[in-house]
C-alpha cells in the first residue's frame, strides 16, 4: 500500500513542553453518533451528521520506570488527581506527523516488576474537555 507509515514511536510531552518519554502507544478516540430517530424514518435509524457525542481520546502506553522529574510527576498526578496538559505526536517526519493535544487526567497506572530485567508502567492518559487534532500532511 502506497503512503502507509509502519509502527513507529510516539513523543509524549507535558503542558510545559518538556518530553516526558518516548514510547509504543494506544491511541482511542471515543464519541458516540447521535440518534435524531423519528417515526417518519419507519423502522430505521437515523443519526445526526456532523456530530458525535461524548468526545474523549485516550493515551495507553508504557514508560521504563526512571527517575525523571517528569516520569514522576506522572505518578505523582496519578495519586493526586491532578491534571496537566499532554501532547502526543506520532514520530516519522514533518510531512507525517500527526498529533493530539488535551488536557488530561492519568486514569489507569500499573508497574510490571520482572525478576531480573527492567520495570516498565503502563500509563494511561484520558482527555477531560475538548481536545485537539493536527491531522498529518
């Protein structure tokens, strides 16, 4: 297929810009279509066009556990409630990159701790509010 991008890493930044980690990552973007069904339809479904309900993206992915003052404020936030600013753009090159911007709250967070090798956290961001998307060019 002509023009496809395969797997690559993506840059996860906080609201202050700084690189919070690379890493492989889910994106979802959730939103339900509207249902404006009426009799005069008879027995199908109509749904609005142009309009989606329930808006949210999500982030999932994983991190190697570290020390940096970024990688803990990600815990941090986690345990607190907090939400920040993240960004995640799709790493290939300017003409491809796409990104997703929103505030967000750190949902989901679990540490895998194998015996022997390196501990990785699962971390999951879910946007609250409106989000922002720059299609790739």
């Amino acid at each position: 297929m002509a023009g496809e991008i395969n797997g690559t890493n993506v840059i996860l930044q906080n609201g202050t810009g700084a690189i919070v980690g690379q890493m492989e990552m889910t994106t979802a973007i959730a939103g339900s279509p509207i249902d404006i069904s009426n009799k005069s339809a008879g027995d199908f479904i109509t749904l609005m066009n142009n309009e989606v309900a329930g808006k949210q993206v999500t982030f999932s992915g994983s991190l190697v556990y570290n020390d940096d003052a970024q990688f803990r404020k990600i815990r941090a936030d986690r345990i607190s409630g907090a939400q920040d600013t993240y960004t995640m753009t799709y790493v290939s090159d300017a003409s491809t990159d796409e990104v997703f911007s929103a505030t967000c709250s750190v949902t989901d967070m679990s540490d895998t701790i194998p015996h022997g090798d390196k501990i990785t956290t699962s971390v999951t961001f879910s946007s609250s509010g409106a989000y922002t998307h720059t299609e790739a060019s």
